[in-house]
C-alpha cells in the first residue's frame, strides 16, 4: 500500500513537473510569437516615420534649384554678364551656409560651372565641366533632374538636385546625409535605404554605402558603377534569413522589415536585434518550473518596457516631422509674401516714375490739345453764319472737320491715360510700332524741337512685352535724350531697329555730350545720376521692366552722344 501511495505521489509530482513545463513551454512560444508580431509592426511604423523624415529633408532641398532657377542674378551669370559670376559666387556662399546645403552652383549652357558656393575653396567647381552628369543632361532635357552620385571632386556622395534656368543654364544643390545617418544610428537599430536595383545609398554605417542587398546582373551592375561613379559595388553585408538577416561573421539575428518603393524607387530598411526566444525543455523538478513563470514574467516586462521606449521614439520622430514640416510651410509662406511685397513696391516705384514722366510732358500736352480746341471754336462760329445763310453743305464739311480734331484729342488722352494707368503684369505679344507710336504722341510737342528721326515698322513685328511698361521704357529713354540736347545748336534722335532672328533690338540714340565715363559704370545702380535735378532711378527701373519683359537694357559704346540699347524676344 504505502509503496503504491508513494508510486502515485511521483507519477502526480512527475506529471504536474511535465505539465508545468509543457505550460511554460506553450505560454513562452505564445509570447515571443506575440511579441515579435508586435515588433514587426513597431519596426514598420518606425521605418515609415524615417521614410517621411527623409521625404522632408529632400523635400526642403528641392524648393532651392526651384526658387533660383529664375533669380535674377543667376540669369545674369548664365547669360554672361560683367561681374555676375562674381556677386553669384558670394550669394551662394551664403545661401549654401544657411540652408545647410553641401554645395550650391550653376552650370552655364556650355556645361562648364560659372558660380558655385566654394569658390574659395582650392577645389571649386568653378570652370569645371559637368556636361557628362545626368542630372545635368536630365534637367536640360526635361527641365530638373536628381541623381545619387559621388562627388567628382570631394569623393563624397550626395543627392544632386537640378533645374534648368530661363537663360540654358542649370541649378545644381548637393545634399549629403550624413546627419541623418548620425540620428539614424542614434535611434537605435540598423537603418538603410536602397534604389531600385537593390544597392545601399544612405545607411546608419557608412561602410555599406554602395553595397549590394540581392544578386543583381553585371549589366545593371556597369549601369549602377558609371551612374553613381562608384569603382565597385561592395558584396551584400548580411544574410537573409526570411523576415530577418543575420550580419556576416555574427550568429545573432536582426528583424528586417523595408517600406514600400518611393516615387525615385528609393526604400528604407530597418533592423533590430530579435528577443530570445522563450521556453524551451524544462528539465528537472518544479524549480524549472517556477524560474520558467519567472521568465515569462521578466520578458513581459521586458517587452511592454521595450514597447514604451519605441512609442517615445516613434512620438519624437514624429513631433520632428511635423515641426520640419511647419517650418517648411512656413518659410515658403514668407518667401511667397516677400515676393509679393517686393513685386507691389516695384510696379508702385513703376507707376511713379510714369506719374512724374507725365508731369514733365504736361506743357506738350496742352500744347497739343490747344490748337485743336482753338479750331474747333473757329470751325463752330463759321457753321453758325453759314445756317443763316443756309449752306448746308458747308457746315457739314465744317462738322466733318471737327469730328476729325476731336479724334485727334481723344488720341493723345487716350495714349496719355493708358501711360499713367498702373500695368497689369501681363506679358504677350505687342506690336513694337504701336510701342513707338504711342511715345512719339506722347513726347510729339518736345520732339518737334529736335530732328528726330524714326523707322517705318511693319505692324506684323510683335515682341513679348507688356504695352504700358515697354512704353514707359521707351519714354524714359526719349525723355533723357531730349534733357541731354538742351541747349545743342542742332539736336538730333534716332530711333534704330534691328531683327537678328528671334532678338530685337531698340537703340535709342542721340547726339549729345555722352555719358561720363566715371557715372556709366554705375548708372544703372540705383541714384547715381549725372543731372543736378535728376534721382538717378529712370535708369534703375527702366533695366528692371526690361529684365521682367525677358529682355536687357544697356548703354553701348558711341563716338558721339549716347546710345541706349534694349532688346526684345521677338513672336515667331
């Protein structure tokens, strides 16, 4: 009996052992299954934040090439102007240490780098040929390009950013990543991002950059080493295991999980050291047992802990994001108020200038607009004699002849009400003789005091410009030549015209004393002036319309007086 109870007691202690450690067991599979699903869904919501991190920080770069493709001094240095490569040079020094760009420069129609940040530097881009990059070739072709490269001379590799300018030329900016990289790697964990073939641009070790994650063909191999400029593309640097990879010379394993392709076809990778798993055969007696329960315990605790430390990260990723993303907006709500601001105060310096223009005509105005008036009153009296003597023909020829005067003010008050009216912006074919024509009439009355000649132009000659701020150009122009003859024995203007394909030229010239040579340098900067009455802002805004219009405006060299030269893109 007792040997029976006792042969009972070990197989109840021997069964509730094995049944402890089958529960441990069961409960430690439950919780790691459990636990790496959850995981796997951190890692993925983590590896999506970095993705738009890293959306926004190219997103920031892109509005750069974007805003200076149509700055005025870039269009200056592409076009070639004196001592724009210069000022460009400095500008973007500054632009580029502000914005935390690698490098900011500009790359002339020819291919070669006219102005670029370092240009201190003994290796500046300036003068260097980049006519055989893609992202220079893309951006001439279809107007911006990007391309993940090394840098030709730092050896370092970025992000190129690219777009074309009005002028031919192309705004390159460079970013480099290295920063992120560094909060990459202090987040925790591996993180990486690959291109459509599979090859690593951007990784929290830098060491795997331009390393392989799959088999690839030689040819896309080639294809990928010429693109990036990379000598060789490194051998993939882990080994992967379904849904995790195992780092070469390492046992451990790391859960892998990747996002979805981007619109470049970029991918962020992520990788995280797996938890050990729970459980396993308990041998022994009811210590295994309880040290089992223990375990479950600690990696509960464990993982919840694990869980709480990954949402503060993933709160501060996105906090991050969101504040990025504010400053972006806001900056370019700042930019697009400045422009606009600076956009009302030139037409309003426009518009004054046009204003005092027309004060300085007023006396030709009235003179033009008297002698009308004055017939008009005689050709009236004569039609009231003429009723009473019944000669019905003749008033009506009196009639006629005032019906034609009458036109003729409502010409010059027309022409004089469309000069003071503010511009509208737009800009679209105009006929260049309307332009003249509407300048003659206004300045007709000073004109006459000098020999002033002009061409016939045919009215199929259209330019793109606006009518009001080309006409201010013109009279600006007139007005200055005529204050420079006064008091010349025999004053003479001209007006020249020139077609030179799809380029014309206005030269306003006179025969006067000329431009002192010691004010040309700067007569285009705002209040140099050589006329003791004159502000020295005709010219200034003048060269501003023109450079609006798509056009230039310069003082060529004369032997005699001055001549003014504006050109114009002419409609097909």
């Amino acid at each position: 009996m007792r040997a029976g109870l006792r042969s009972a007691w070990i197989r109840w202690v021997f069964g509730a052992l094995l049944l402890s450690v089958l529960a441990a067991a069961l409960v430690g599979r439950l919780t790691e299954r459990r636990a790496r699903a959850d995981l796997v869904a951190s890692m993925e919501a983590d590896a999506r934040l970095r993705q738009v991190l890293l959306a926004s920080e190219i997103a920031r770069f892109r509005l750069l090439p974007l805003a200076l493709a149509d700055d005025r001094d870039v269009v200056a240095a592409v076009r070639g102007a004196d001592g724009a490569a210069g000022a460009l040079n400095v500008k973007l020094g500054a632009l580029a240490a502000a914005t935390g760009a690698s490098v900011i420069y500009v790359i002339g129609p020819d291919g070669l780098a006219t102005s670029a940040s370092n240009w201190t530097d003994p290796q500046s881009f300036v003068g260097k040929d980049y006519s055989f990059r893609r992202y220079y070739r893309d951006a001439m072709r279809a107007g911006s390009g990007m391309q993940f490269a090394l840098g030709t001379v730092s050896h370092r590799p970025g992000l190129y950013l690219s777009r074309r300018t009005a002028e031919g030329g192309v705004v390159i900016v460079k970013l480099e990543f290295d920063r992120i990289e560094q909060e990459w790697a202090a987040a925790g964990g591996l993180t990486f991002v690959t291109d459509r073939a599979g090859v690593v641009l951007i990784s929290s070790r830098p060491q795997w950059r331009f390393a392989t994650t799959r088999p690839i063909a030689p040819a896309i191999a080639a294809a990928v080493r010429a693109d990036s400029g990379a000598e060789a593309l490194r051998p993939r640097p882990f080994a992967i295991l379904d849904d995790a990879i195992r780092l070469n010379g390492e046992r451990r394993l790391l859960q892998h999980v990747e996002t979805d392709a981007d619109a470049a076809g970029w991918r962020v990778h992520l990788a995280m050291p797996l938890q050990p798993a729970v459980g396993g055969v308990v041998r022994g007696s009811a210590i295994a047992a309880a040290i089992a329960t223990l375990a479950l315990l600690a990696l509960a605790w464990g993982l919840r802990e694990r869980s709480r430390r990954r949402a503060i990260r993933t709160s501060e990723l996105e906090a991050a994001v969101a504040d990025r993303t504010r400053l972006l907006r806001d900056e370019m709500e700042e930019r697009a108020a400045a422009e606009a601001r600076a956009a009302d105060l030139r037409e309003g310096l426009r518009q004054a200038n046009r204003l005092a223009a027309l004060g300085q005509i007023t006396a030709s105005v009235a003179h033009e607009t008297a002698q009308p008036v004055a017939a008009i009153r005689n050709y009236v009296a004569a039609a009231r004699q003429l009723l009473a003597r019944g000669d019905a023909r003749q008033v009506d020829d009196n009639l006629g002849a005032i019906a034609r005067l009458t036109d003729r003010i409502g010409l010059v008050t027309a022409e004089l009400r469309g000069f003071a009216r503010k511009g509208s912006g737009t800009i679209g074919p105009v006929p260049l003789a309307d332009i003249v024509d509407g300048a003659r009439l206004i300045l007709k009355e000073r004109l006459s005091e000098v020999d002033f000649t002009a061409p016939v132009l045919p009215d199929d000659l259209l330019v793109i410009a606006g009518r009001v701020r080309l006409e201010q150009v013109l009279v600006n122009l007139l007005q200055n030549a005529l204050e420079a003859l006064d008091g010349r024995p025999d004053p003479a203007i001209a007006i020249e015209v020139q077609v030179d394909g799809d380029i014309v030229s206005l030269v306003v010239a006179d025969n006067g004393p000329g431009i002192d040579p010691a004010v040309a340098e700067r007569m285009f900067t705002p209040f140099v002036t050589s006329r003791p009455n004159g502000l020295g802002l005709g010219l200034v805004i003048a060269q501003d319309i023109m450079t609006d219009l798509g056009g230039t405006l310069r003082l060529l060299p004369s032997e005699r007086g001055a001549r003014f030269e504006a050109t114009l893109r002419r409609v097909p």
